[in-house]
C-alpha cells in the first residue's frame, strides 16, 4: 500500500493506494478461467439453493391441513421460507446464498415441515453432497430446477410428494444473488430481511412547470360594497407560490406574474390555481378556484413558441348555505387567463450545481448519447467504528451510490467492524465533468422498527473528469463526519473504479459546450428561483425513493444530495475565504518574483529578462507564439507532478480539523434556531464582528472603484485637469515617438536597479489616492 494525502492533512485523513487481487488487473494468465465481466471485485463464492414449489404432498394433521414450508440447513445456517396455510401444492420461489468459506458442512439438508401450534412436523427431505453441486458462471443461463422425491428421517422415499429445487455454485455476479436470503442474516424476520437486500433505484424524471398568471375578468367577491385585493395561488403537491397582489383593485384584476414548480412523471397530479381576496390581516376569502391536470399541460421543447394563454372558466367555492342553488351557480361567470406550459428543455437540478452527476435535458429528445461507462466496484468497509454500541452489536453497514438518475444500494452486512461487499455496478456517462457520490450508513431498520433513521457513516465524492481513461483506481478512502462534537474518522471505503471512454471525439467536444442545456441560457432562471426549485424537487425523489421496496430513506437522499449545503456556516466561510486566499497566493507569487526581477535579487536573471524583454520588443510578433509556447512548457513539466489519486473529502480545506465547538454547534443548529438567548446574543456579536471586517473590505473596494470613475467626472476638478493635460501630452508623444522607443523605455525605467529606486510611492499611486470617493458621502 501507498499512502497518499495532501500537504498538512493528518495522515489517517489520506487516501490509501491499494492492489487488491482484481480479475481485470491480473490478464489472462493470472485470472481465474471462469471468471465473467465482473472484474473490479473481489471473487465471492456462494452455495445457492432455490426452492421453487411442492406437489402432492402428505396431509400430517388430524385436520386433514397442511402449512407448508421449507428448512434449508448447511452447518450451523438455517434459511426458512414462508409457511402457507392448508396447501398441498405450495409455490415459495425463494433462493437461498450460503458463503462458501463458511460453510462447515458438506451436507445440504433440505426439509419440508408443516408449521404446527406446538413442534413442527417433519415431512420428508432432500439431501446433496457439497461436492457434487454444479459451478454456473454467467452470462450462462440459470440453472434449470428439478424434481426431487421426499424422503423420511431414515433417508428412504415416501409414498408422496415432490420438491422442485435447483442447487449450484456461484458467484455475487448470479442474478439470484440480489434477492436472495443470505447466510449471514440468518436471524432476521422475513419482514426485516428485505431491508437488508441490494438494489438499483432509479430517481423520477423531473420537469420544470411554468404558470403564467395573467389577468382575471368578473370576479364575484363576497362583499360587493368594498373593491377586491385579490392574489392567485397556485399549488402542486405540495408546492405552493402566491402571485403579488394585484396593483388594479376591482374585479378585473392583473397580474402578470410567471411562477415556475417542479412536475414529475407520470403527471397524475392536479395544479390548483385559486384566486383569493384579502379581507384583512392574515383573512383570505376565496373567490374561485381550478383544477387542471398536469397531463393536460403542453410541453416545450427548447426555445420553441411558448402555448397560447388559455380562458379557464373558474368554479365557485362550494358553500354550505348555497348547496343545491342552480341559479347562483350559473350567474357565476369568472374567468382567469391562464399560460402553462412544461418546460422539458431545462435539467431539473436536483442537487448542487458544483457536485452535479448529471447534466441532461428532461426531454429524451435533446439528450445525447452517451460517451463512456463507469464501473465501480465497491469492495470493502475496514475500522468501522461500533455505531450500536450500547446495544451490544458493533455495525450493520450498507453502501448507497448515486450518479445521474440511477441509485445502487448495497447489501446490508450484519454486526461486523470490517465488511465485504464486493459488488459492482455501470453507469452509462454523458458527461466526463460529472460527480458520482457514494455513501456508507448503519443500518438501523433490520429490527423491525420504523421510528429510526439510519446512521451516516461518511461518504467519498469523485469528479471524473479527474480519472484517467481505461485506468483502474484502487483506493481506500477516510469516512469522514462532521459532527456538533467535532470530525470524526468512521473507517475506510476500498472502492475500484475505472472510467472507458467509448466516443472519444464526443468527449472532446464535451469541453467547448455548455455545461447545462441551452435552455438554461436562451431563458435563464434566476438564483432565488432555482434554490427553491432545487429544494423542490430534492423533496420529490425523496418521497419517490421512499416508496420502493427495500425504501431509500429520506435522510439517505438528504445526505446524499446534500439538501442543506446551502445553509449559513462560519465554518465553510472560512474555507472558502481560505480557497480565495490560495488562489491569490499564485498572484502574490508572481508579483513577489517581478519584484526581486525588478530590484536585482538575482542579477544573472535580471539581465536574462531585460533580453528577453528587448527582443519581444524589436520583434513584437513573437509576443504571442511565446506566451503559448511558456505555457505548453509549464504544462509539459508539471505533467511529471500530475495528480495519482482521485480527489475525496478534504478535512484541512474544509477547515474541519481545529474547528471550535461552538461554530459546529452554530452549523448543525435547526432552521429557525432553538437555542438559548444568551448563546444566540453571543453569535450575533462574532457575526457582527465578521461582517465588519468584510464590510471594510467591501467598502475599500468600492472606493477604489469610485476613485478610478472619479478621474473624468470633474468631482476634483485640479485632478481632472491635471489628468486630461497630461493625457494631451501623452498622445501627443506616443504620436511622435515610435512604439518600440516607448517600450523600451518604459520597461527599462520598472526593471532599473535599486539603487535608482526611492522608498516612496510612486507619483501615479500618490496622485490615485489622492483622488475623491463617495464614502464621505456615507452616513
């Protein structure tokens, strides 16, 4: 192993360089003949045993009944089916995966039992030899099931009954492996066993719903004597938007107002678009109101013609005292002046625009084909740490992994420190500018209860315009958490990964297009809009996803799409402040470099750049050609120090390490706060002193800035003539004087040596901060 980490972080905070034995890096020659496509894992072995149905089989109550089921016992593990009440001819279609290395047997016993108020009752068996069992490796087809005859305790046939079985030798690539009962969940009920079980998920297509709410015309309000102060409301789901109300107050209002929502297929909600009078402080009467079915609303595609406003005839609200009354009904005319329309040009964001893992329109008609694959092999967790603890279990660790619309959810493995997934998964990629997300959580659902949620043991995020194409990534990646008590290191990921690029002049291409659709662009959506919009419809595909079957909870999604990024933290401020820091350390060395150029600190390079210098200017054309040249050589020599290792969660640039409790306290505090008084007082004092500070760097900025527009404004009216004087003077020496001979001196006056140097500033620098600004004007 090699261990990889950036400078100043912490060594258990690194990612770790691996070699796992891996089908895909050991060629021909060192792999295993029999292995399949499913390369970047880990072979597993496992005994699989499926019990399809029974026939005629014998009636063991006095009854005259039978509740069937089947015992399927290898050593020590013992998998149960379902029992079925008063059938002879059951069907369980369940499978069965044994661990080949920890099977302690070479006896397969397989039994059918009658389910009995006091002892079970034996009905017959099956037995196999382990050795005997047959190896399937696919893409082979499945393993046809046959008919077995019973036989009693002393291992001789009965007079009736059949088990159809089918019993191989497999791998976690069989397509039986997902939903089979594994052997390390023996102990788990039938109904806490399918929260243990691996699936793909994929999140529901998402558009974008654009109201145009134009005017209203007849409204009957309740009271006739005063003039209406209507608004119009407009839910769907649970999305509500209010119009402004409207600035005509009669009964043929306008309000020219666009609201935009969040619509996911199938379209079998309704828009309720209610237009409402306001009687008074927090009083709303409704009006009229509207149903309109989301399938009935036009799509756009792109920029195309926007759909004609439409008159919807608005329905009066139903009223106990004038149920019934036909002639109310039919004098109620009102009308509304309605523009909807589904905008399937956009990509519907759905978590943050920097992390985003996919790019597409909604429409299947704008998107392009795809230009690789991405194969993942999630591997193994090491070091876990004992999340149940006080219930003395140590973890139940599942991985879920997220990039583009396609979820994966691992097999959850049972009170272990050190789990062994080794299970891989594909993704088609649009693309290469994209982020796949993968997350380790405690699985707390495995005890049948449902008032918990379960716990977050970190993730790892990898940009893939990071990873080398056709290259197999091996790393061990640090669980890190940010919690209100500090970071916290859970464990390790092992992952492998490899990027194959399919179309490599698509991918090229990729680099000189937008990154979101030209939607996005033609008619943009302003910030404040999309932050709600994305808030909307993270809240869509968790209540998708929460409805599949084993569910993806909501606190998994949440922390998967990072649904409270955008919330206030001095902590990520003071990282991003840091970021900014660093880029302008570049320029600061620069600058530093031309200063010691400029006062001689290493003659010989001096002199090198005074001849540079005049050459560049007795033949101006090579100005170009060398700065790209200067350019193609940088990058040439730091292809040398190109990064090895994929980017993962960086605990020093996060300014996570030495962060004071009470700021992670701040951070993880509920929106509104439930703190104390006392402690909120002493937040709003260091936030106040923060904003000062940034308040005098914002207003020190701004008066620079004013001072530069106050040259020609005549606010001084000496520095502006002094200015334009000495403009006249320049223009007219530059006219006369060859450009080469300005040049030269100009450069020769900022590279003269010290000794011709004054410790004062500069005459242009005296006569700029000399200049006005506004903030005198400042109250």
């Amino acid at each position: 192993m090699m261990q990889m980490q950036f400078p100043g972080q912490k060594p258990e905070y690194g990612v770790v360089e691996t070699r796992p034995p891996l089908a895909a890096r050991m060629g021909y020659w060192g792999r295993d003949k029999t292995a399949s496509t499913y390369d970047l894992v880990e072979q597993m072995n496992f005994l699989y045993v499926s019990v399809v149905k029974a026939k005629d089989l014998p009636v063991m109550d006095i009854t005259g009944s039978l509740d069937p089921y089947v015992e399927v016992k290898v050593g020590n593990y013992k998998g149960v089916t379902k029992h079925l009440e008063k059938n002879q001819y059951p069907v369980w279609n369940s499978t069965f995966a044994f661990s080949k290395e920890r099977l302690q047997s070479n006896l397969i016993e397989i039994s059918v039992k009658d389910k009995d108020f006091g002892k079970d009752d034996f009905v017959g068996k099956v037995l196999f030899d382990l050795a005997e069992v047959p190896q399937r490796v696919p893409p082979d087809s499945p393993l046809a099931p046959q008919w077995y005859k019973l036989v009693d305790k002393k291992g001789e046939k009965i007079n009736q009954g059949e088990v159809m079985l089918a019993v191989w030798m497999g791998t976690q690539a069989d397509e039986a492996f997902s939903e089979a009962w594994h052997s390390d969940a023996h102990s788990l009920s039938q109904h806490s066993l399918a929260n243990t079980r691996s699936k793909v998920y994929f999140s529901p297509k998402l558009y974008y719903l654009r109201a145009h709410i134009m005017l209203a015309q007849d409204l009957v309000p309740s009271d006739k004597g005063r003039q209406p102060d209507t608004f119009v409301k407009v839910q769907l789901g649970h999305q509500i938007r209010v119009t402004r109300p409207s600035p005509m107050k009669h009964v043929n209002p306008e309000w020219n107002e666009e609201l935009m929502f969040v619509a996911s297929e199938p379209f079998d909600e309704y828009i309720i678009i209610s237009v409402e009078d306001r009687i008074g402080p927090g009083k709303d009467e409704v009006i009229g109101r509207i149903f309109i079915p989301v399938r009935e609303v036009p799509q756009r595609v792109e920029t195309s013609k926007l759909p004609d406003a439409r008159w919807f005839a608005l329905q009066k609200p139903s009223m106990a005292e004038e149920e019934g009354d036909k002639k109310k009904e039919v004098k109620f005319a009102s009308r509304i002046l309605l523009r909807l329309c589904i905008d399937s040009g956009y990509h519907v964001l759905d978590e943050s625009t920097h992390f985003s893992s996919d790019l597409q329109p909604s429409s299947k008609h704008l998107r392009k084909p795809s230009i690789g694959l991405l194969e993942v092999g999630i591997l193994s967790a090491r070091n876990l740490l004992p999340m149940k603890g006080r219930e003395g279990r140590m973890t139940d660790a599942y991985c879920v992994a997220k990039y583009g619309n396609k979820w994966v959810r691992t097999r959850t493995l049972l009170d272990t420190l050190h789990p062994r997934w080794n299970e891989q998964y594909t993704w088609e990629v649009h693309d290469p500018c994209t982020v796949i997300t993968i997350g380790v959580f405690d699985n707390c659902h495995i005890n049948g209860k449902d008032d918990v949620k379960d716990q977050r043991i970190g993730k790892v995020r990898i940009r893939l315009s990071t990873l080398e194409t056709d290259r197999i990534y091996t790393h061990s990646y640090p669980l890190l958490v940010l919690s209100p008590s500090g970071l916290k290191k859970h464990g390790e990921l092992h992952l492998a990964i490899r990027f194959t690029c399919t179309a490599w002049v698509n991918m090229v291409a990729q680099y000189s297009k937008p990154l979101l659709p030209k939607m996005h662009y033609v008619q943009p959506i302003s910030v404040r809009h999309i932050d709600w919009l994305r808030h909307q419809a993270m809240q869509i595909v968790s209540a998708k996803l929460i409805r599949s079957e084993p569910p993806l909870r909501k606190e998994i999604v949440e922390y998967m799409l990072d649904v409270d990024y955008h919330m206030w933290s001095l902590r990520r401020s003071k990282a991003n402040f840091h970021r900014i820091m660093s880029l302008l350390s570049g320029i600061s060395y620069v600058a530093r470099w031309f200063g010691g150029i400029c006062y001689w600190k290493n003659p010989l390079t001096t002199i090198l750049v005074h001849v540079l210098f005049l050459i560049l200017v007795c033949y101006p054309e090579l100005i170009l050609p060398t700065i790209f040249l200067y350019l193609f050589v940088i990058g040439l020599w730091n292809y040398r120090l190109r990064p090895r290792i994929p980017p993962h969660m960086d605990a020093r640039l996060s300014q996570a390490e030495n962060t004071h409790p009470d700021e992670l306290d701040e951070e993880f505090d509920s929106f509104p706060t439930s703190r104390p008084s006392d402690i909120i007082r002493m937040r709003y004092d260091r936030l106040k002193s923060v904003a000062g500070r940034v308040q005098t760097v914002i207003g020190d900025l701004a008066t620079q800035g004013e001072r530069a527009l106050s040259i020609l404004s005549w606010r001084d009216p000496r520095a502006t003539a002094i200015f334009i004087i000495f403009s006249l003077i320049w223009a007219v020496f530059l006219y006369v004087t060859p450009f080469q001979v300005v040049a030269v001196l100009i450069g020769l006056y900022v590279l003269r040596h010290p000794r011709f140097r004054s410790k004062m500033p500069s005459v242009p620098v005296n006569f700029f901060k000399r200049l006005p600004a506004r903030s005198d004007s400042l109250l």
